[in-house]
C-alpha cells in the first residue's frame, strides 16, 4: 500500500461518523423516561374525570379545559420550545422542563378547586412541550451514524408508544387504591431520576451562532398554532360555528404574519430555507399524514369498544393493548428493516400494510367485530408505526445538526396538528353519516328531545334510552350502534384511502433518495459540566 492509498484511507476513517458509545446508549435510556410521561398524561387523566369530578365538582366548561389544557399549551409551544433548545441548550432546556414538570404534577395531585388544577394543567402542558424536541434533538447530537439514529429513534418512539399502553393500566391500579391526585404523582419520581441522571450522562448541545430568540416570532408561532388547534378541536366536539371558524381564520392571519416576519430577520425564528430541501418537506407531509389517520382511527376504536361493544374504560384499555404493543415492536423492527431494503420502500410498504388493516376494520358491524377491531388495529398501528420512526429520522437527519431543535419542534408540531385536523375533518364525515343514518331509522313513540339528543351522538342516544318506554329504548340503541358503525366503516374507508394517497406519494417522491443527510461535520459540543 503506497502513501496516498494510506492517506486515502485515513480520510474515509475521518470522514466516517463516529458511533456512540455506552455512555451514549444510557443516556438514550435516560431519554425515554420524560417520553414514556408524555403519553401517559394524555391516557392516565380520562380514567380519573369521574373521580376528580366527584371531589372538585367543576363546570361542565371547567371539566372541558381540565382535559383539554395540557394538549393546547403542549401544541403551541412546541416549536418555540425547539427554537430555544437550539439557543440555551437542549439538555439545559430538557432540564429545566423535567423540574417544572415534577412541580406542576405535584400542584395538579394537590388541587382544591378545578380553577387550580386547570392552570396546573396549563404549567404541564407548557413544561412537556420541551420534553420532545429536547429529546429528539438531544439523540440527533448523540448518535451520528445513521444506523444507530435510526435505532435511537426507534427505541424513542416505542417509549412513547409504552407510555400510551401503560398509562391506562397504572392509572386503574392507582385509582383502586388511592385518590384521583395519585396519577399525577407518577411524574414526580422519574423527572428525579432524569434531574439526578441527565447532567451526568447527556451531552450539552446548542447553536453557538443562534443569536437571541425573537420573542415576538414565539408569540406569533404560539398565537398562531394555540388558535388553530382550539378551532379544530372544537369542529370535532361541537361542530362547524362561527367561533372556531374565526379562531382557525385569526390563527391563518397570525400564521401570515409570522412567515412574513420570518422573511425580514437576518436570524429567523425557523428557516424558511428548510422547505425549499425537498426530502424535508415530502418527508414532513407524509408525517403529517400519518397522523392524520392514526388519530382518528385510534378514537373510533376507543369509542366503538366502549359505545358498541359496551366495555368500561379499564376493559377497552386493555383491548387496545395488542395496538400499543404493535406500535412498540414496529418502532424496534424498523431499523432492522432499513439495513436491508431502502427507507422509501418500507415507508410504502407500511402504508401498504395500513391500508390492509384500514380495509379489515371496515367489516366492524357483526358478531366478530372485537376480532375485527384486534386484527384491524394491530396492523394498522405495525403499518404506521415504521412511517413515524423512519419519517422522524429523515427530518431530523435532512437538516444541519445546529437546527436539529427547530426541526424536531416543527416535526411534533406537525404531529399534533395532523392528528387535530384528522379528528375533526374525518370526525366530521362520519358524524354526518351518524345522523342522517339514526334520523332514518329511529323507532316511533320517541320524543323530540330524545331525539335530538340521539342524533348527536352515540353516547347521547344511549343516555337517554332509558327515558323511553322498554321496547322502543332497545330499539333506539340499536338504531344508534348500528349507525355508529356504518360511521366507523366510512372512518376508516377514508383513513385507507389517504393511506394510499400517502404511499403513492413515498413511491414517487421519495424513492431513491438517502435515507438522511450526513452531516459535514460534527457540531462542537459544549463543554460537559456534569
């Protein structure tokens, strides 16, 4: 071997990212504990509303924002949390949102009145908001070798799909034994645990040539995202009115504005320039959709467990077990399969397998639907699951290291905002097909208030089945279920169909392409003081 042979082969050894190390690895497993409470606070709260209710007695507008607060706050803030990351630090801000976190848990257990714990709820939401995009953006600055990022984020996103299966069963344990508060407390010990274990063990990262953060870009993108969020959400509960409509038009205006704002700094709060990367914007799109199906389908299962199949709570939760462990292996197996097969093959394959499963649980409506709904969900949620992880991966691997927070802000952003929009448009398609298929169908001797309250929803028509004679209350139930069903079916027509939509667009768009951008260089972290 002569000497530029050697010289040639010293600079692929020095050009080749470096691989993360155990001390890399532990971290990551520090990582997934904030994750894991993410998801649980969505799922642990609903089985304790009867519970909270009964002691705090709020209004039924006060019981609404106590349910709906931390998924609000957690939306807007996002990606501001994202942009400051990348200014402060992301594991400072990891930290700092690990401390509020633990103290806004311990004012929601310890609530006296429902206006408390709605702004604990509110401080919750505000401090889980740094939680994700620290954390993915902590792993984009940990693990550069891309197999082990790839492995990373897998590993990231079965701990949020862990927390979403074990919410509902630690939150039934702790409800049999001890007061509606105790769900709360579970944050305390593990957000110790990441303020003990994370300055040892998690690198420090942050753009040393961000500048300050713009703080009237915060506002406007929080404004914004906070305006939008709020109308969907209440398209999908209370239906099409001018008061969402003009919260989702003020939020459009504001989100004008802050794109325009974003044009004029010599720093903007997010790079415009990262849409114009088109494997970040394709990527970013088919994320979106994922979302967007996945929401809604997981909420028509939940309800039709419960409205149709009639299972309390705890029952239902854990016949949406085999979902969440689904999503778990799917999350672990991705990176297995990209060794092999290109990202953008198995994104369309997954979504392939998606709408298989979207397909199975258009059958609901007979005596097998619980198998149905199993069978269904499980591949539904094995189909979208390697999406999610491969999709995070290409967004937070397209972009330079120093913007990692920004893209990891705009990725959950996306995710919530997908998931909305998919709850109320989907929703709203099948509510429809509910009402017109009950007004078609409702039994004679019924009164016009409980018919009215009928044809608003399932729930409703089974509340008020008991205030009608024996014979036509049983037949206005299964007036009610059997057109809840056809709803679900349409559901999930319309999730296959944008399932497909999706695939066609990997296909095309994505094949091909690497499977994320390698960075130049490595950023210089800053010095470890832990």
């Amino acid at each position: 071997m002569d000497l530029r042979d050697q010289e040639r082969l010293e600079n692929a050894a020095a050009a080749r990212p470096s691989r993360a190390s155990r001390r890399e690895w532990i971290g990551l497993a520090i990582i997934a504990l904030p994750c894991v409470l993410y998801s649980m606070d969505f799922t642990v709260l609903h089985l304790a509303v009867p519970h909270l209710s009964a002691a705090l007695q709020p209004s039924s507008s006060q019981l609404l924002w106590i349910v709906d607060m931390y998924g609000f706050l957690l939306a807007g803030a996002l990606m501001p949390m994202g942009v400051l990351g990348d200014r402060i630090g992301r594991r400072k801000l990891l930290l700092i949102g690990a401390a509020v976190f633990g103290l806004a848990s311990i004012l929601a257990a310890f609530s006296t009145s429902a206006g408390m714990l709605i702004a604990a709820r509110a401080l919750l939401g505000v401090a889980a908001s740094t939680l994700a995009p620290s954390t993915l953006s902590l792993i984009r600055n940990m693990f550069f070798d891309p197999r082990q990022r790839t492995v990373a984020i897998g590993v990231w996103v079965a701990s949020f799909s862990a927390g979403g299966a074990i919410g509902p069963l630690v939150g039934g344990a702790l409800l049999a034994s001890f007061w509606w508060g105790s769900v709360f407390l579970v944050a305390v010990p593990v957000m110790l645990l990441l303020l003990a274990l994370g300055p040892v063990f998690l690198p420090e990262y942050r753009d040393r040539n961000a500048g300050r953060v713009d703080l009237p870009s915060a506002a406007l993108s929080l404004m914004a995202v906070l305006a939008v969020i709020y109308g969907i959400q209440s398209v999908a509960e209370n239906g099409a009115g001018w008061r969402p409509s003009l919260a989702i038009l003020v939020g459009l205006v504001i989100a004008a504005l802050f794109l325009r704002r974003q044009q004029t700094l010599q720093r903007p709060f997010l790079d415009l320039k990262l849409f114009r990367l088109r494997l970040f914007s394709v990527t970013l799109l088919i994320y979106l959709l994922g979302f967007f199906v996945l929401f809604p389908a997981f909420f028509f299962i939940t309800q039709y467990l419960q409205l149709v199949l009639g299972m309390g709570p705890l029952s239902a939760g854990l016949w949406t077990l085999p979902w969440a462990v689904s999503q778990i292996v799917g999350s672990l197996l991705t990176p297995v399969m990209v060794r092999r097969v290109e990202p953008a093959f198995v994104i369309t394959a997954s979504l392939v397998l998606a709408v298989i499963g979207f397909g199975i649980l258009t059958q609901v409506g007979g005596s097998s639907d619980l198998w149905i709904i199993v069978a269904g969900s499980v591949l539904v949620s094995f189909g979208l699951i390697p999406v999610i992880t491969l999709a995070t991966d290409l967004i937070v691997g397209t972009v330079p290291p120093e913007r990692a927070g920004v893209a990891s802000g705009l990725s959950e952003t996306s995710s919530e905002l997908g998931g909305a929009l998919g709850i109320a448009l989907l929703g709203s398609a099948a509510t429809a097909l509910y009402q017109s298929k009950i007004e078609s169908t409702l039994p004679g001797g019924v009164s016009p208030h409980v018919a009215q309250v009928a044809r608003g929803t399932l729930g409703g028509a089974l509340s008020v089945a008991s205030q009608v004679p024996h014979a036509p209350g049983l037949a206005l139930i299964a007036s009610a279920r059997a057109a809840f069903a056809d709803a679900s079916m349409l559901m999930f027509s319309l999730c296959g169909g944008i399932a497909l939509l999706a695939a066609l667009a990997a296909v095309v768009l994505l094949r091909g392409r690497p499977g994320a951008a390698e960075p130049d260089q490595q950023p210089e972290p800053v010095p470890h003081d832990g």
